[in-house]
C-alpha cells in the first residue's frame, strides 16, 4: 500500500490536481419556438387558444393578440371544476424564484437562469369560456403536447452520447462462422430473442427471428468473455463495449449470447425418485453430455472470432472467469457468484451484468468486518473519483481470506473497518482535499496518507502489510508451548 501511495502522491503533484475532478460543460440548445411572426401558422383563430403540434408551440389570446408559448415553459395544465356558466383552464409556467422540478427542460433551466434578473416572466394565465368542448379540446391538445416533447426529449437524451458505428462489412469468399439459436441479452423486442450469430470482416452481426438485426464491430469491443457452462444452466459469450449500442429503445455497454442446457425453472411432479432409478441416471448422462458439447461449440466459436479478428487486424482475446476465485455477494438485489477474470470483476449470469475492469479500481475497502458478523460488505472504489464506489453487500465471513489473497495478487490495496461508510461524504472529503495522498496536512501535522484512514484502529482485522503471517506463526508457537505444559501437568 505504502508503495502505491507514493506514486498515487507523485501524480497528483506533477498533475496538480486530483485526477477525477474535471468537470465537462455541455451546449444546450435555446428555446426557439419561432424565428419570425412570418413562421407562424396561417389559421390561428383570434380568441381561441391553438396548438401548433409541428412547431411544439401554443398561442394563447392576451388582450386581442395571439402569443405563441413554447411547451417546454409550461409547467402544468390544470381543468378546474366548472361552475354553472362556465367552464375554465389554468397554464402554470416555469419562472425564476421556483425550485424547477425535474421535468424542466434544460434549455429552459438555462433561459430561466440567464433572463430570470432582467426579464418579465408569466407564472400564471387563468381562462374562461362558456363552451366547455373549446376549452376541453384545447387541454387535450396541450396534454398531448407535453407528452410528446418529454418522449422527444428523453429520446434525445438517450441518443445524445451515442457514436455512430461503422458499417459491417460481409465475408464472401470463404465460410462463415455461425451458431443457431441463440438468446440475445438485453432482449430487442418481446419477453425473449432468439435469432443467429454471425462473424464477418469487422464485426459480429445478430440477426433474431423477426429479421431484427444488431451489428457488434471488433474495435467497438472493450471486453470479450466467453463462460462454459459448470454449474449453470447456461453457456454464453459476453461483449463489454467501448460506446453504448441502442438496441430496443435503451442504450447499453452489454451484448450477451448464450444457450440454456437446462430449463432455469424445472416443474417437479411431485414424486419422489429414487438415486438408483435408471430414468433418472439416463437424464443426467444427457444433460453432461449436452453441457460438454455446448461448451466445445462455443469454445470453437470464440477460436473462430479471435482468427478472424486477427487476420483483419482487429485485437479480441476471450477471458475466462476463474470459478475456483468466485465469491458470492448481492451487487444488485439478489446473491450472484462474482467471478474474476485477468482484466475485470463479473457476474454475467443475472441481470444488471456486473463488469469491473481492475484498472479502474483505485481501492477496495471491507465493511462490517467482526468475528461476530457471518457476512460484509466488499466497496470498490474508482480512480475516477466522480463515480460513486460499488457496494457488494453480504459477502460471506469465510471468503474474506481468498478475496485478499487475490487482491494482493492483482496489486490492489485494501482496508476494512467495522463501521458501514457514508460514501457520499467520504468521497466529497477525498476530492476536496488537496494534500489527501501526503502524510501531512496544512500545518505539518502527521495523518494517515491516502486510503489508510479507513483501516480499523483495533486489532480484529489486520491488514495485509501488518505481518499476519509472522503474527499468526508466533500464536502458534505460544499454543504448542501452552499445550506441552499441560500435557506435563497431565504426566
């Protein structure tokens, strides 16, 4: 630990700054509903309110004259309770003073924030008519509106970092490699796709039953893994990508393709079978069978990628998680055995996947860490300090030994302590703190350097530079000695 630290110390005083702390500032277009009254629409009505859907604008009657609203300045639209005589309509608006709730478009928080000192804005307009279908319809309209522009603007959102992707290019002159029957994960369209895996020149491409099609390129890959199937009920090959693919209607780093060998839920009967029955011995020989011939198809598949790739220049090398190094823990909602490969941290059977890549770990630190606990918490912690830390919750007290054992192997530093964290507050103290890798502060007092003040101050848990080894070694001496006086005791 003492040794990263000093060249974690040696970065930030030749960057000087912590790195993680670059904030980014994005264009945000303005609010523009019409360039000129030349752009407006020709039948607008002189005492009616209009939607204009196209121009994603209202005009609203004020003293005689049409005046065109953008929807995104509205904040509400109510329809109060008619009365007898009339029936009314109230437009809520966005103006400065308000906390913006967060349906607010950006480009409205940014108009709000640079005109709210030198501008008249309008919080509120209240209309009455004694037509109720006008006014209704007019609501109506408006609702519609405001549901279209949230969707446009989400989709906007959603496809504001996306990159676009070369094309693929076909392999023609000689066979391509292929598998069948394959489920894609995260599903394109339904409850489940299937469909056919395909390599070509620069990339991979999916087509599902539905003549769905998604293209993989090799230098769009980050990450390829490829898990036999041992004791799961599937065998699978996973891409972690460089820039997220839109597929269905989100976007995602994540494309998996695997097979099921057995049914995820088995309907039992009822009856109990017995260990010698033949029927039962017969399905267990095919299922064996049927998982060794998967797992040979895929791993020839992968062969196949990695030819290819190589061949048109293009870097893909297929990890394999090491089984014997898992764990189990909750990274998500539910217990899953995490799995560590040569470059990340995965779980890639339940959804959410989980996929960290070593090199981005800064620290890891236990939580909960007793000889009364059966369980603790294992939190990683980025060098992008910007990123919140990942808690793994529940992870059994037995595997602590084996976790910093590889840990130490992998040349990452770790701590742990008996109380949970509030994260949020460590890493805002960590980013502001200037001198935070230095064994000194301010006025030249001594403190702990980097990460090393998480370490428990009692003696419960030891760290992996405090000499377990020698320490454990001398208990041992003291309880032989021990036990040859009792058995002398005895004589």
């Amino acid at each position: 630990m003492r040794q990263k630290i000093a060249v974690r110390r040696n970065e930030c005083r030749s960057s000087g700054s912590q790195q993680g702390l670059s904030s980014s500032h994005k264009n945000v277009a303005e609010v523009n509903a019409y360039h000129s009254a030349k752009e407006y629409p020709g039948d607008v009505p002189p005492s009616e309110i209009f939607v204009d859907m196209q121009g994603q604008t209202f005009f609203a009657p004020i003293n005689g004259a049409q005046v065109p609203f953008h929807i995104s300045m509205v904040k509400n639209v109510v329809q109060p309770d008619p009365d007898r005589t009339a029936t009314y309509l109230r437009l809520n608006f966005f103006t400065p003073g308000q906390t913006l709730s967060k349906d607010a478009a950006p480009a409205t928080t940014k108009l709000i924030e640079e005109h709210g000192q030198s501008s008249m804005f309008i919080k509120e307009m209240l209309y009455r008519s004694r037509e109720s279908q006008r006014l209704t319809a007019a609501y109506r309209m408006i609702q519609e509106l405001r549901k279209r522009f949230r969707q446009h603007a989400a989709k906007a959102a959603e496809e504001a970092d996306l990159i676009p992707q070369e094309k693929l290019v076909k392999m023609r002159d000689q066979r391509i490699p292929r598998m069948a029957d394959l489920t894609m994960r995260p599903f394109i369209s339904g409850k489940k796709t299937m469909g056919t895996l395909e390599a070509h020149t620069n990339g991979l491409r999916f087509t599902s039953k539905k003549h769905e099609i998604v293209d993989v390129m090799f230098a769009n890959i980050k990450h390829s893994l490829f898990q036999p199937c041992e004791n799961e009920v599937m065998v699978l090959v996973h891409f972690n990508l460089r820039n997220p693919l839109l597929i269905g209607k989100k976007k995602t780093h994540d494309v998996q393709f695997f097979t099921e060998v057995v049914d995820a839920s088995v309907a039992l009967d009822g009856a109990r079978r017995s260990m010698y029955d033949p029927d039962e011995l017969d399905e267990e020989q095919r299922e064996r069978q049927l998982r060794k011939k998967l797992n040979e198809m895929f791993k020839e598949f992968c062969k196949k990628l990695e030819r290819i790739a190589k061949i048109h220049h293009f870097h893909l090398e297929f990890d394999i998680p090491y089984r014997d190094l898992g764990f189990h823990g909750v990274p998500n909602r539910e217990m899953v055995l995490i799995q560590p490969t040569v470059r990340c941290l995965v779980n890639l059977t339940e959804t959410p996947f989980l996929i960290v890549q070593l090199d981005d770990v800064e620290h890891v630190h236990f939580e909960r860490c007793t000889f009364r606990s059966k369980n603790f918490d294992v939190v990683i912690i980025f060098k992008n300090l910007e990123l919140a830390p990942l808690s793994i919750n529940a992870v059994p007290m037995n595997e602590l030994d084996a976790i910093q054992e590889w840990l130490t192997d992998c040349s990452l530093t770790y701590t742990a302590g008996q109380a949970s964290m509030s994260w949020k507050s460590v890493m805002n103290l960590v980013k502001s703190d200037v001198r935070f890798y230095e064994e000194t502060d301010e006025n030249d007092e001594p403190k702990p350097a980097g990460w090393q003040f998480l370490q428990a101050d009692d003696d419960q848990v030891v760290d992996e530079d405090d000499g377990d080894e020698d320490y454990s070694a001398h208990d041992d001496e003291e309880s032989s000695d021990d036990d040859d006086d009792d058995d002398d005791d005895d004589d």
